[in-house]
C-alpha cells in the first residue's frame, strides 16, 4: 500500500465537523512521521479500514457487536499485506465480519475519518487512525464472525439509541444529511433472527 497514496485520499476529504477535522489532521501527521503507517506491530498507531454498510433499500445501516470492545460498531479491522488501497482493506473487513459477498463501494472516496486510543490486556496502548468507506450490501442475509456476539441491521433513527459513539451518529447523520438513505419506520429488520443472536449472547 502507497502511504502517499494514503495521504492524498485522506487529505482530499473534507471533514463534517470539528471532531473529524482533528481526525484528519492527526491521520496526515501520523502519516508523515511513520512509514510502517499501516502495520499492525506499529505500537505508537497504525491506519485501520472500516466499512459503513447499507443496505439496497438504504434505510438500514449493517453493525457488529464487537466481541473485544463489547458495543455497537461499524464492520472493520487492521489492513492486511494483500491490500492494495484503504477502500481494498475496509471491503475485504466488510466481507469477511458479515458474510455478505455481494458489497460494493457507494464511492471510493473516503466517508468519514476517526481516530481513538486503543487500550487492551493483550497489546500496548496505542493508536487507531480508522479510514471509512460507503458501501451498499446487495443482500441482508449475513453470518456472525468470531469477531462478533452480534450482526444487526439498523435504521438510521434508531442509531442514537444503541450507541453514545460519536463517530456512528456522526455517520448516520451524514447519511441522513446526503439524503443517501432514507429512513424507514416499515419492517425495521433491526436484527435478523434468522441468522444473528441477541447482542448480550457469546457466539
């Protein structure tokens, strides 16, 4: 992956608010201080990709209910070696934590940026620099990973509720603001019983 690649995308996104702007300031500083940008054995941060899911009729947005953090949060991960770009990676996280084979990129632009410590048992504080990407699921049907207690569809309004998270009503409102979704009261679908459990059951 071309970090000056990277710095251009990211560089090229205009934020949405304060929060983001800071975000983007600090994933172009971090950028220019480290060249391993992305691995994940890189302690002081490293650049991750995330995946703002929606579905075909773009009224419901795809969240996982991470097994190590234990809340609500958009699909994604670390960047891989066989990722060629941000968007490769945060498709290939999309496919791989929801089972859903048919995604594709809304744009290949960036979404949205943010930024956030990293504190677990098992590694040293650091950082992630996380890059988001818009992608439409061309299917609702989806598997629970080993990543997740949890997959869920949720509509727009109901994203507020289930999540004190700022960058996910910030995403959610950008959405609403685009008009690139609009949100349904009909058939919420907030959980798929078919395939998913409730979000306090261990997979």
């Amino acid at each position: 992956m071309d970090r000056l690649t990277c710095v251009d995308t990211i560089a090229a996104h205009r934020p949405f608010d304060g929060e983001e702007a800071q975000s983007i300031n600090a994933s172009l500083a971090f950028l220019d201080e480290h060249p391993h940008f992305w691995q994940r054995h890189n302690y002081v941060g490293h650049l991750t990709a995330s995946a703002w899911v929606v579905n075909a009729a773009r009224s419901h947005v795809l969240l996982t209910h991470h097994r190590k953090f234990d809340r609500w949060l958009q699909l994604g991960g670390h960047i891989e070696e066989g990722d060629e770009s941000l968007l490769a990676g945060a498709l290939r996280e999309a496919v791989e934590e929801s089972g859903i084979v048919n995604i594709k990129p809304m744009q290949t632009a960036i979404f949205d940026v943010g930024h956030h410590p990293i504190n677990t048992p098992k590694e040293p504080p650091h950082v992630h620099y996380d890059i988001r990407f818009l992608f439409l699921a061309h299917e609702m049907t989806f598997a629970v990973s080993e990543e997740s207690h949890a997959l869920g569809w949720f509509a727009l309004d109901e994203i507020d509720g289930i999540s004190h998270t700022p960058a996910l009503q910030r995403m959610a409102q950008k959405c609403r603001e685009q008009a690139l979704i609009n949100p349904s009261t009909t058939n919420p679908a907030t959980v798929n019983p078919a395939t998913t459990k409730p979000a306090t059951t261990q997979r």
